[in-house]
C-alpha cells in the first residue's frame, strides 16, 4: 500500500472528507486528492502533520498502518483496534499479554479438536 492509498484509509477511517483533512492540514483539498491518487508525496513535515490529524505515530502513517483490519466484520473490534497507539506503553504491554495467551488457548484448542477427529 503506497502513502497515498494510506491517507485515503485513514482519512476515511476517520470520517473525514479530503476538504476537512486539507482544513486541518492547512492544504487545499486538491493537494490531498494529488496525494491520494499517488500524483504527489506529501513532504516530511506535512506526513508529521497527517499522522497527528490521525491520531497514529508517523511509522505507522508510513508502513500503511499496523494491519489492514479490513477482513475483521466487527465494526467495534475494528474501531477499539485502531485506538491502541493511544494507549499507554504499559497498557500495550498488557493486552499483548492478554492477546498472546488468547491466542494460545485458541491454537490448543484447534490442537485438541484435531486430535479428537
């Protein structure tokens, strides 16, 4: 996913128009309609300035965010999973720990139904 496809995701993941996101941008909107159709990059500063409208470090801004949640229908889980950056680093830490062992259980899980069959 290039930068441009990235702003498109969280711009409207955010609700926002490309007019609104230009607003607290201090861009025109045909500068975020550029970027997004890949017809321009946006400069350093101003990836500083859209990963804060975001609400998202500027590494995630830049990876095309920690993991496309497209596939998840849950539209609360999806939404909760995009507000961990805002999260303390200790409570990061402690729903790793909670979604490790969740995933562990779950893979004994399948391990123990694969071996009833």
């Amino acid at each position: 996913m290039d930068i441009g496809e990235t702003i498109a995701k969280y711009r409207k993941l955010k609700n926002l128009t490309q007019s609104e996101l230009a607003e607290k941008l201090g861009v025109h909107q045909s500068q975020i309609a550029h970027w997004e159709k890949g017809r321009s990059k946006p400069r350093e500063e101003s990836l500083e300035q859209i990963a804060e409208a975001f609400e998202i470090e500027i590494e995630e801004l830049l990876s095309g965010g920690p993991h496309s949640f497209e596939t998840i229908e849950d539209s609360e889980l999806k939404a909760l999973l995009f507000q961990v950056t805002r999260l303390s680093k200790q409570q990061q830490q402690a729903l790793k720990i909670v979604l490790a062992d969740m995933v562990q259980i779950s893979q004994f899980q399948a391990m123990m139904e694969a071996r009833a069959s």
